[in-house]
C-alpha cells in the first residue's frame, strides 16, 4: 500500500462512540481519533510513546507535567513518552488526531 487518505468526517463515523480508535497503524508511527465530550474525563496515563494532539474541534486545557495549556481548532501540542498529561476543563466536545511515534502498544 503507497497511501491512505480519510476526512475527520469519515473517521468520526469509524469512531463507534469509543473515545479513541486507531485508524492507521504503520512500522514507525500510528494514528487514531480522540473524542472527548463536554465536561468529560480524560483518564490517560503516561505512554511509551511519543505523541503529537491535532486538535479538529472543541476547546479545554490540555495538562501537561502540571503545565496547562490551552487548546481548541488548529492547536498542535507535543507530548515526551512518560510524561503525565491529560485533558481538563472541556467546554466544547474535542475531536482530535493524535500521532505516536512508534505505534502505541494495543491496551
């Protein structure tokens, strides 16, 4: 396989109401979609990856490490492999890509 293309459209139609689905899995990196609802939580832990938040929609504040840090459309944060983080104060559902590099172990 050369390539793969979606939208964010189609990949939230993919989603099955799961707050993360992997989409895209290659030898260096993977790819999936996040969802979190208005006033959710976000129960993540600190991963063996490296990870990159591409944030599509919604506005919170992303902690990091204790460092909180405003995100909403268009935001790109990146966050070191071990390092606690997690999302807080969402206002508006947040749908994001998200990048680990290599590829997240299955949980």
């Amino acid at each position: 396989m050369t390539h793969q293309s979606f939208t964010v459209n189609e990949l939230t139609a993919l989603a099955d109401g799961r707050a993360y689905r992997e989409f895209l899995r290659r030898p260096a990196m993977s790819l999936g979609l996040y969802r979190l609802a208005v006033g959710g939580t976000d129960t993540q832990h600190p991963h063996a990856s490296d990870e990159v938040y591409i944030v599509q929609q919604g506005n919170a504040l992303l902690v990091v490490e204790g460092t909180a840090i405003e995100v909403g459309p268009g935001s790109v944060v990146s966050v070191d492999q071990g390092r606690e983080h997690h999302f807080t104060d969402i206002t508006e559902e947040l749908v994001i890509l998200v990048v680990f590099a290599p590829p997240q172990s299955p949980d």
